[in-house]
C-alpha cells in the first residue's frame, strides 16, 4: 500500500460509523486476506395462455386467503413444522441469507449474478415482487415460469393443509411461499440458495436454513412497530439470522447496530468482515447508464467494473454482494487468490434491478423507483440528483399507509418541482386525502395535485414535466411503495 491509499481514507472516514468495542475486538474474528495483495430476464408479466393465466389466478386467489405479509405471529414454528412434512428441502443446498432495511433486493440479484458466472446453479428468493409473484423464485436469474409455480403450489399444497390443521394459526401467504421456494431449488436442483428475509429475522418464515453465509444491509428505522424503535433494537431481531460459525458480511451501520450485531457474531463464534475495515468502495464515478467502480474484496482489488444501476448506495450494495460470494468460495479464509476479474467484471455489467431507479420512458424521462421509507427517499433523492440532470422533477407518490409517510416526502421535498399524490391497488395503501394532507403540510398547497388514480396520476406528471417544452429537461419519478411502482410499471408499458 501506498501512503494515500485511498482504501485508508475510508477505513478513517467510516471510523465513527462503525465502532470496534475492545471486548467486540478481542471475541470476534475479522475476514481478510492477509499477505499478497447471465443476463437477468426482465420482470414477467402475466401468462399469455388464457388457461395457464385462470390456473395461476386461482392460486394467487387462494395464497390470497390467507394471513398477508403485514399480519404476524412472530415464530418459526409452522414454517418449521412445513419443512419437516416436506423433508426438510432447505438443507439440502448451501445458502446466502440477506437481510437489512434497504438494498436487501438489489444486492440479492448482484450476488445472484456473481455466483452464476461461476457457473452455479442458482435460487434466489426475494420480496415483495414488482409487478408478477412469479418474481419472488428464480432459477439461474430468471423467475420461475407460471407453470413451475403453479406446479409446485399444488406439489405442497396437500402439506400445508396437513400443517394448517395441526397449528393453531394457519400458514401464512409469505410461509407458504417460503415453502414453495425451498421446496423448488431443492427440486431444480441448485447449487446455492440466494435468500432475502421479509422482514425481521429471527422468526421471519426464511429462517429456517442455517446460512454459511449472512448478509446484513444497512439498518434503518422501518416496521418500528414490530421491531423496535432504534436501530439497535431493530438489529437485535436482525441478527437473528447470524448462525453459529457462519461469516456475516456487515454493510456501514448505525453505531448502535452495529454493536449489536458484532455482539452477536462473538456469541456464535461468527467471522466478520465489515463494510470500511476489510472491503469496500475504493472509488466511483457516474458512466453512461450506471457507474464504473473500484471496489476493494476480501482477496484483494476489484478495478474498472461496470455497474449498469444509478447512485452510490448501488456501489455499496455491489461491495457488500462481492464481499458474500467471495466469503461463499473461501476467499480470505480458505484461499487467498481474489476470484477472476474478467468474470466479475462480466458479472456485475449484467444485473438489472427492476423498480431501482429504472428509466421506463424518454421525453419526459420517467424513472420508477420503490423507496418506501425515509432512508430509502434519501438515497434515491441523492442518485437522482447525480445520475439525471433534470430542470424540473414531478414526483408522483403513492404509499403504504403503515410508512413513515411524512419522511419520506420530506426526504424528497427539496428536489421535487410539484408532487403528483395518488393511491395504488393495494389494500394497504395510504388514503389519497390523507396523503395529500401530509404533502400539503410538506410541500405547500401549491405543489400539490392530487390525482386519486394512478393513471391519471402519470398523465399528470408527464403535462407538468412537459410544460417548459421538449427539450426543457423535465421529469417523473414514481415512487412511494413497491406496488406503486409495479403498476406504473404496467402501465408504461413494461409488463
């Protein structure tokens, strides 16, 4: 190393945010080497086959009937008892489970990537989808097809009704999919299992596999209602997920995260390695479409990689998803070669990231992207910012109404010209009056339309984008919630 490495300059600048208590120090190990320095399909839309499209309905329809992703009964016990009936799928491949409050989505898909240039078989399970449920498994990058899906709801379905009838509560919509995920990569079958948690961790339906590896993204205060009102207490339930001598990638944390999950690494005798001190962002810079990084790995220097993904929180994702797959293949620990370049290189130029500030249409530029919580605006408010040159943004926003709506929007104020305020589909979703109330309060009444349905709410924002004329350099962002997204998405034509 050289005097003004820059690797050193992070390390000093992320000091504060990622404390090293001494009895934190001295009872965990830390991951580094020591010495010697396929393109992901889109999101699937509905099945063109009128009767497959009646099939998957039908089981949508009955997922439908059950518990949704909002109404919990903390504990692992039924998903437990459906993995048991089933012979236990999840053990039967080695697993990377990621979980965070932001970023967990997008750096599933880049750690998906990765290891499949490496020419593994992969499963990835993530959540909610944008636009089909179909989203929510893949294999080898791409989701399953409606028939697969469909196929193996019915391959479990008699076990589900064995457990509902046992339990006092009947399985949940997120366990039953859960099962149907576990159940599928063990049927494909695959060579690793990419997992992102629903919420939580400890008694989130994913944590039923015992990870080698374990992956937490930033923490931020979201769902404080179920799991705490700090970030600390947040990572606690978190943490859940780091099992007994696994290694756990640690993205930057809030101070009193970050003890927390240090803690309990020491407690299970788990290796570290964390975002600042053993890898990270060495450089950035914006490139056409995305941005060219630096990153610095567990086995070393990672230069001149394309990232076709806008903003610097993608960069963070891209080293915390390399960090994991190195972890995944030993490197640090086992061997202490970094892993081949050109393929990382070629790794990371194909991941897509749909709904992460996704450009969907030209003049007025519209960008969707799924932010649904205060930290989340921010980083999208910060990449905007740097990746698009507008004179004029209109937001258009439709949230969730269990969202700390209020920061959201303010995190968004400073950058949006007028806000268009709208409702998805959703039951979940904020009334369109109370919205407008709380952007009013934000914003001022005179730039705030208000546009009940969502395709009113686009055509609006596109006039209001397109009023300075052409070439004036307007533009939309929709943003809010992932369904929100997911249905502009349709509508503009990306279904």
């Amino acid at each position: 190393m050289t005097d003004s490495d820059p690797f050193e300059e992070i390390v000093a600048a992320e000091t504060d945010r990622d404390p090293d208590l001494a009895v934190i120090e001295a009872g965990s190990r830390t991951l580094r080497t020591q010495g010697t320095s396929g393109p992901h399909a889109d999101v699937p839309g509905r099945p063109e086959d009128p009767a497959l499209d009646k099939a998957l309905r039908t089981v949508e329809a009955d997922l439908g009937t059950r518990w949704g992703e909002t109404k919990l009964e903390p504990s692992v016990t039924r998903i437990a008892a459906l993995m048991d009936v089933l012979g236990d799928p999840q053990r039967s491949y080695p697993s990377i489970h990621i979980t965070g409050t932001n970023g967990k989505t997008s750096t599933a898909r880049m750690i998906e990537a990765l290891l499949g240039a490496f020419e593994l078989r992969t499963g990835r399970y993530t959540s909610p989808h944008v636009q089909s449920i179909t989203e929510r498994i893949s294999l080898d990058g791409a989701p399953i097809s409606a028939e697969r899906f469909i196929e193996t709801y019915e391959d479990i379905k008699p076990y589900v009704e064995m457990v509902d009838a046992q339990q006092e509560f009947r399985l949940s919509f997120f366990e039953v999919l859960t099962g149907m995920a576990y159940a599928a990569f063990a049927d494909a079958p695959v060579d690793v299992a990419v997992v992102e948690v629903g919420m939580g961790g400890s008694w989130d339906a994913t944590n039923v596999i015992d990870a080698d590896v374990a992956v937490v993204t930033p923490i931020d205060l979201d769902h404080t209602d179920r799991l705490g009102e700090t970030t600390g207490e947040i990572a606690t339930e978190k943490a859940g997920i780091i099992k007994q001598d696994a290694t756990v990638i640690l993205a930057q944390q809030p101070v009193d995260a970050a003890q927390v999950l240090l803690k309990k690494a020491v407690e299970v005798d788990a290796t570290v390695a964390r975002e600042g001190l053993e890898f990270g962002v060495v450089s950035r810079h914006v490139a056409v479409g995305g941005q060219l990084i630096n990153l610095r790995g567990l086995g070393g220097e990672y230069e001149e990689i394309y990232l076709p993904l806008h903003g610097p929180y993608q960069a963070h994702n891209a080293a915390v998803a390399l960090a994991a797959v190195e972890a995944f293949f030993g490197v640090g620990a086992q061997r202490p070669d970094p892993l081949a370049i050109d393929t990382v290189r070629k790794a990371f130029a194909s991941v897509t990231s749909p709904g992460r500030l996704e450009v969907v249409r030209r003049s007025p530029t519209v960008v969707l992207d799924a932010a649904h919580n205060p930290a989340g605006a921010r980083a999208t408010a910060e990449a905007v910012a740097e990746a698009f040159d507008f004179s004029k943004l209109i937001g258009v926003v439709g949230a969730s109404g269990d969202k700390n709506v209020r920061g959201l929007l303010e995190a968004f104020e400073p950058m949006f010209a007028e806000v268009v305020v709208t409702q998805n589909s959703s039951h979940r979703a904020m009334d369109v009056d109370e919205l407008a109330a709380i952007a009013v309060e934000v914003f001022g009444d005179e730039r705030v339309q208000v546009e009940p349905r969502l395709p009113d709410a686009l055509e609006a924002a596109i006039t209001l984008a397109e009023e300075d004329g052409e070439f004036a350099g307007g533009g939309v962002l929709v943003t809010g919630s992932v369904i929100t997204v997911g249905e502009a998405r349709l509508l503009l034509g990306r279904g």
